[in-house]
C-alpha cells in the first residue's frame, strides 16, 4: 500500500496557480535583460543596422575579441583583483571584530554601537561626494604605496572607500548570527584558559563560514561592480576597475551597442564563476541565518 507524500496531496488552488505564474513572469523579467545582452554581443553591428535588433542572424564572436583589445581588460581586470580582494578580506576581518564585541559583551553601548554601523548604509553615497573627494586630494601617500602621492587616484583610496560602505551591513549580519552561537561554548573555552582573541578566532570564526561565505559572495559582488566611486576618484585610466573600462567602448558621437554587450558580459562573467563555486555556501549561509535569527 503506498502512501502519498505531502507533495502529492497539494492542490492546484488558484492562489497557488496565480502565485506560480507570477513567480514566472518575475523570473523571466530578471532573465531577459542578461538574455538579450547575450544575444546581442553575439551579432555585428552591420546586420542589426540593416535589419534591427528584433531579428536572427549576423553571428559573429569579434565582438569579444574587438571588446577584450579595444578595453584593454587584461590589465583593468588585474585592477579590480587588486581593489576587490583586500576590500573583501579586510571587510569581512573588521566586521566579525565589532560584530564579535556586540555579540559576545553585554554594555551601555551595544546596541547604539550596531545602530552607528548600520545607519552608514542608510546615507546616499552621492551625498558625501564633495567631502570625501577634497579628503582624498589632501591625504598623502608615500610614493611607494601612490604614484599621486596621495590618497586620490590610488588603489587604497577605493578599497577604504568600499570597506566603510560594506562594514554595516556585514556587522549586522554576522552580529545577529553570533548571538545564536551558543554561549556553553565561550563558557567551557574561558574555563580552558581561552583568551578573548582564541574565542574569536579559533571559536567563533570557524563556527561562523557559513555566514562568512554568503557575505564573501555578495561582496564580491557589490565591490567588483562598483562604478560610481572608481569613476569619481580616480583620474589615471590605467589604474580604473574593470567595470569603469566600459567607458572606453564609448565613442564620442558614436556607440556600439553591439560591442558595449560584448564588454558587459565579460566583465559579468567572474561574479558568475564566484556565485557558481560558492553558491552551496551561500545558500546555506543564508538559510542558517534565517533559521537562528
């Protein structure tokens, strides 16, 4: 005699069907700008001129090849390595620290400790232009680290820029995770004489990849395709991020949709590789934060 599992026995209600199909329409909404950038990359200029963007044929590959020399992404994606991976690492190193404090003591300023770090994310980044740009022309560098000699125009200039915008939300995060951990833990570590960084790092942190690879996915992510701040504080167009090299598939008086595809989807492709290689670390990040907080 077999039993029904309790997916067999749902119904087809029309709330369901109507939740369903607007799961689709939404779905394919998201896909289709990716889709059409994809298909578009894939076709010459010279055939959708002729026959417009609404048609089939035309393939060709140089698009790539013409995007990859004319943008130089050999160097700008270099760029970015050297921008994204400090940021990330040092983000998610000062992050666990203030949201390890928050989590582990009990004081006056807890909670308006985390309020600080998690208002930041709530202040337009556009509205600290003027300020933050004039600091960034007045802050030396010793040579070595600038070749402006001074925090504009330099690779450390954007990777503080991005670690101060990103540590909100990682310590909101990864504070609300610690505080699930529990508290036997740090009981039986300080009866083995553990000191507060050994509770840190050889506690807490292990315990806490999960969250940390979930975070180290989405930010990834976010600083990778930064624009705004590269454009703005940076003058030098070798030092710009890879993303910010799109401009130079620009014309002046003329644009080669075709060819500014091709760009967009070689710049995608990392964050694609990155969410793919840590996609059941993200998703397990997230559901374990969802089902202890």
């Amino acid at each position: 005699m077999s039993v029904d599992t309790p997916a067999r026995r749902r119904r087809l209600t029309p709330p369901r069907i109507l939740l369903h199909g607007f799961l689709i329409v939404v779905s394919l909404a998201w896909l289709f700008p990716i889709a059409w950038a994809v298909l578009t990359s894939l076709r010459s200029y010279d055939y959708t001129a002729t026959n417009g963007y609404v048609s089939f044929g035309g393939w060709t590959f140089d698009n790539y090849v013409t995007a990859w020399r004319t943008a130089e992404f050999g160097q700008h994606f270099l760029n970015s390595v050297y921008i994204t991976v400090p940021a990330v690492l040092l983000t998610l190193f000062l992050a666990s620290c203030v949201a390890f404090v928050i989590a582990r003591f009990s004081w006056k300023l807890n909670l308006v400790l985390l309020g600080v770090f998690t208002a930041a994310n709530l202040l337009p980044q556009q509205a600290l232009l003027i300020p933050l740009f004039r600091l960034f022309t007045e802050v030396p560098l010793p040579e070595f680290m600038s070749d402006s000699e001074l925090l504009y125009d330099s690779y450390w200039g954007l990777i503080l820029i991005n670690v101060a915008f990103q540590c909100g939300f990682c310590v909101f995060v990864l504070s609300n995770y610690m505080k699930a951990l529990p508290r036997d833990l740090y009981e039986a570590a300080m009866v083995d004489g553990a000191s507060i960084w050994r509770q840190y790092w050889q506690v807490t942190m292990p315990l806490c990849r999960p969250a940390l690879a979930a975070l180290a996915t989405l930010e990834v992510t976010w600083i990778y395709n930064e624009f705004f701040w590269a454009t703005v504080l940076m003058r030098t167009g070798d030092k710009f991020p890879v993303t910010s090299s799109l401009n130079n598939l620009r014309g002046e008086f003329f644009t080669d949709n075709n060819l500014v595809s091709a760009g967009s989807v070689l710049v995608a492709i990392p964050t694609l590789v990155i969410f793919f290689m840590l996609q059941r670390h993200f998703v397990r990040g997230l559901t374990l934060g969802a089902s202890k907080g």
